[in-house]
C-alpha cells in the first residue's frame, strides 16, 4: 500500500482523518491552486475558490471511497467552486432593473446540461492539438511544462492553445448565462 492509499484510507476514521487530510491538503494544495488560478484569472479570487475547495474537501472526505484518484475526486470539487465563482460574478456584473415597488423576477434554474452540451460542442469543434492539451490540462491536470513534453511543442505554444480554449469556453458560458 503506497502512502497515499494510506492517507486515503485514514480518512475514514475519526481519529486519523485530520492527520490525513492535512497530508493530502499538502499534496495537492500548489496544484489545485495553480488550476483554478488558470480559470478564474484574478489571484485573489482564486484563494477563495482554493479556501472553499478544501473547505468542501474537507467536510466531505470521511465520504470518499476511493473508486476514483483522490486528486480526481479533489479537481472536481474545485471545478464546481470555479463554476460557481464565474456564475456569480456574470451576474454580478449583470445590470438588475426593476420598479421599486416590485420585486425582482425569479431567475429559472440553470440548465448545467444545457451548458455541459456546449463545452461538450466547443471541445469538438476545436483541433485534435488543442483537444489534447484541453484533455491533459483539464482532465489530466498536468502543468503545461508536461503537456509541451508529450506534444512535442514548446511552452509557450501550449500556453497559446490553452488562451484560445479559454476564450471559447468563456464564450459558452455566457451564451448558457444568456448573455449573448
């Protein structure tokens, strides 16, 4: 059993939990925080979504079974906290009118399928270059020094990839946010 699965399987003992979440936070806190910092794009920001991911890890831990990598299990509650921060600053930033005497239209629920489609249809409609570093960055979380090793291309080219992805996933958004 390496260390990890170790740590893994202290968390689901009371006794042992804090000890081993205090290991895997270490592990993976740089890491994390480095993704989200490439979503969110404003530093401070990016330390809330971090804080609030661990902070979700955290009272959630003593659940994870491990069928999945820790490290996956961990990515997709910081890319929740990420959505969730950028859903709420595009409404923040949208201008809210209403008479003084009425009160303000209740906004219908988000279709995430709706939205899950979208980024489903903008990964498809990329180049296979930019759909493996989209895979790598994404679902792999490898940093882009990795990702220019495997494709065989230089950083900066990786980089350039990863800012055209970030604008066509920015444009998915707004469009599910209704904004276009």
């Amino acid at each position: 059993m390496d260390v990890e699965s170790a740590w893994i399987e202290a968390l689901q003992h009371e006794e042992t939990r804090l000890k081993a979440f205090e290991q895997l936070t270490q592990k993976y806190y740089s890491q994390v925080r480095r993704w989200v910092r490439q979503w969110v794009q404003d530093s401070q920001a990016a330390d809330d979504v971090v804080q609030e991911t661990f902070l979700r890890a955290w009272e959630k831990c003593h659940t994870f079974r491990g069928e999945a990598a820790f490290a996956s299990w961990l990515y997709s509650i910081a890319r929740r906290e990420a959505l969730r921060y950028l859903r709420r600053k595009a409404q923040a930033e949208l201008p809210w009118i209403w008479e003084e005497e009425l009160e303000p239209a209740v906004e219908p629920a988000p279709d995430y399928q709706r939205f899950l489609s979208q980024v489903e249809q903008a990964v498809a409609e990329m180049t296979p270059t930019q759909q493996a570093v989209f895979h790598a960055v994404w679902h792999e979380h490898l940093p882009y020094r990795e990702v220019a090793q495997r494709l065989q291309v230089r950083e900066n080219t990786i980089k350039a990839h990863m800012h055209h992805i970030r604008q066509r996933l920015w444009k998915k958004l707004h469009q599910w946010l209704g904004e276009e």
